[in-house]
C-alpha cells in the first residue's frame, strides 16, 4: 500500500494552523476546562439515573464509569501493569492473516497493520476523531481482556512535557515505571522537512537521540511492519524495501525525543486555541493543521496531533501510517480524544449528535472526492475487532460501547 505523493505532501505539511505562544496561565485555564467536562459528565450520568430503573447491562453509569487518568498520577505499581500489558499484547499472536500482513506477527500488529490499511480513510477525514477514539478503547479493551490489565487507557500531557522537557517526566525518563525513554544518540544530518507544493517548508530539528530505545519496558521492543513513509533527518522519506509496508521488516523501536517540536506545537497555549474553536471545521482543523492559510495567518503547521508525533520521532514515530507500533502512540491518541471530549461537553448535543458533530468526508483531504461522512457512517477496523459501529455510536465517551471519561 502507498499513498500518493499528493497525499504524503499534505499529510506531512497542509498542516496549516499558527501554532500557539506559551502563555502562563493556559495550562491552569486548561485543567479548568477538564473539571468542567468533567462535572457536566457526571451530571448527565446522574440525571439520567434518577429516570430510570436500575440500568440494563452495558449502559454507562456512575458506578461502572472510567476514570482516565495521566500518566504521572498513577501509582508506580499501576505504570508498570500498563506496561506488562503492553509487553504481552506484543507476545499474542496476531489475528491479521499472513495473505493480508506478512509483518502482522503479534496481537499488536494487528492494530498496526489495521492503521496503516486505513490511513488514507482515518485521516484528515469526517471520522478522524471517532475512529481514533474507538481506536484506542479498542486497545485498551485488548489490554484488559487479553492480558489481564485492570486499569483504564492512561493519557500524555503534552502539555506537562512541554514544562518538564520529554525525558525529564515520568512518561519518558526511562525509568522500569515509564513508557521507556530516548532512543541512543546517533549521528543526524539536517533537519526533518516536511514539504509540500506552493507551501513554505517546515523545518523541525533532531534532537539528542535518533537510535534504538535502551532503557525501560520497552528497550527489546520490536517493530515489525513498515516504514510506509518515513521522514528521517535531510528531508528524505523512507518507504518499505519491500514495497509493501503490511510485510515483515522487523527493528527495533527508535526515538528522538525533540523538545522543541513538543514546546512549539503542543504546549498548553496550542492546546487551549483548540479547544476555543466554536464549529467542528475549525477544531478539527486546528488540530490536524488543516485550516487553510489564509485563515492562520499564512503559515503552515503541524498541529496538536502531528506535533507530539514528531517530538517522539524516531521510528515509527515520524511515519504517520506506522505510528501506533509505538506504545506511546495510544497515550497521544488519549490527549487527543481528551481534547475532543473537553471540546464536546462545552456545548455537548450540538458537538456530539446535532449539527457541529462531524465535518468532512470519508478519504484524505477529499482525495479522491468521496461523499461526505455523516453520523450514520458505519466505521469497521478490520482484525482488531469483528465489530462495526456508526459514527453515532463513537460519538459520546458514555454511551454505545462507551463509559469513561477523563480528569
């Protein structure tokens, strides 16, 4: 599978939103936000016990509600839980037939495999935000259930990391109660240049790192499929040597924790601008960096989604399709969907089943022009899970297949 030079340009750099200058009181206006999401939640859980009888099997209520959490706030004992099962979903055998990913060896490459098959379908699309949603309770379901894991999907703060620095927080250090740290320092040439046609090129430096990650849970970690598209140091892009990013290439896993990239694109300040935004054009515009220049004041981006995939660097996390065979990969996607959730309960029905719900249609940026996505749009992810859900049911954190919500 390859997506065309069109679409690998505007994925790496039609990402057009100003990024945001740190400002002091963001990240406290920021946990603000949150408490009120959070209130509202609870209300409406309430509300809607105290009109019925006891709530039939599967529905979200106060008492079986999931509480995400950052990563720094669990207990030492619960990071490394995560990790376990992490480590054991990577020992599974994988679902994905060899005929579809001769690379899909474990249980976690089945979600990679699915992400890559899905890029040009999940991505600047009406269901980005769903899909991803349902993405990484697929994942955390996987956990729970194939490896024993008792707590729900922990998230990264990028904006936490953007004050401490990557490697001087919990989630990076490298630590045994980390997601594992950096990758070695390796020699790198030039910048990482994501281009595109008519555009400015955008420059994002290495860092410190570049090789194989050596400490924490995951130093024996192993990538198995890809790269599709990989953006290394020079502005080149790697693809598989194969041809075919679904076979088996087996490495291990490569960081370049980049400071700069997560300060820039992914501070507090970016994070708030975001949540501010009134239509769902705009919010997942401002996210992704698709908003088009003339509304971010000329000059192209990467958003709170491409700027922590970035900071991680490295590989996969630099190549947008291979991405989640990084653990920290399903964290990110947490902040994510923990954005869109603060965003939804600020104004919940219009943001969740009304008219601002959805914008966009069903292939990457409309290329090929496809019909746009609606609410009754069913979403499918191949062998990660035999089920299928309309986009209706992905919309709310506590209903369709859903009960949690986020401190």
């Amino acid at each position: 599978m390859k997506l065309s030079s069109v679409l690998l340009g505007a994925l790496l750099a039609v990402e057009a939103s100003c990024a945001a200058t740190p400002r002091a009181d963001d990240y406290s206006q920021l946990q603000d936000l949150a408490k009120q999401a959070e209130d509202i939640a609870k209300a409406q859980l309430q509300a809607a016990s105290s009109k019925r009888a006891p709530a039939p099997p599967g529905k979200c209520t106060l008492q079986n509600l999931q509480i995400r959490r950052e990563w720094s706030t669990l207990s030492k004992e619960d990071r490394k839980a995560y990790t376990d099962a992490c480590n054991c979903l990577a020992k599974k055998p994988a679902k994905t037939p060899a005929g579809v990913s001769s690379g899909a060896k474990s249980r976690w490459d089945d979600f990679t495999a699915t992400h890559i098959a899905q890029t040009p379908t999940i991505h600047f699309t009406g269901s980005f935000l769903t899909w991803h949603r349902w993405f990484t309770w697929n994942m955390e379901q996987a956990l729970r259930n194939e490896c024993g894991y008792k707590g729900p999907m922990p998230y990264w703060d990028w904006a936490q990391t953007a004050n401490t620095g990557l490697t001087k927080h919990p989630l990076f250090d490298g630590s045994a109660y980390s997601m594992s740290g950096d990758g070695a320092k390796v020699q790198q040439t030039g910048d990482i240049v994501l281009s595109q046609p008519s555009l400015p090129d955008i420059h994002l430096p290495t860092a410190n790192g570049g090789g194989c990650v050596t400490s924490g849970p995951f130093k024996d970690w192993k990538v198995n499929l890809g790269p599709q598209q990989l953006s290394v140091p020079g502005g080149a892009i790697v693809g598989p040597p194969s041809g075919n990013p679904l076979d088996y290439n087996p490495r291990c896993l490569k960081r370049d924790l980049t400071d700069w990239v997560n300060r820039r694109y992914a501070n507090a300040s970016s994070v708030i601008d975001t949540i501010r935004r009134n239509s769902i054009y705009e919010f997942q515009g401002r996210m992704q960096g698709n908003l088009p220049l003339a509304e971010t004041g000329g000059q192209p981006d990467i958003g709170i989604h491409g700027g922590p995939h970035y900071a991680l660097g490295g590989d996969p996390g630099r190549d947008v399709g291979v991405s989640s065979s990084d653990p920290a990969f399903f964290l990110h996607h947490g902040m994510i969907d923990r954005a869109y959730w603060i965003w939804q309960m600020l104004d919940y029905y219009p943001r969740t089943y009304g008219d601002n719900a959805i914008n966009g249609t069903g292939t990457f940026l409309n290329m090929p022009p496809s019909a746009p996505q609606t609410l009754d749009t069913v979403l499918s992810q191949q062998y990660v899970t035999d089920q299928s859900f309309k986009i209706r049911d992905l919309v709310s954190t506590t209903a369709g297949p859903f009960c949690y919500i986020y401190l």
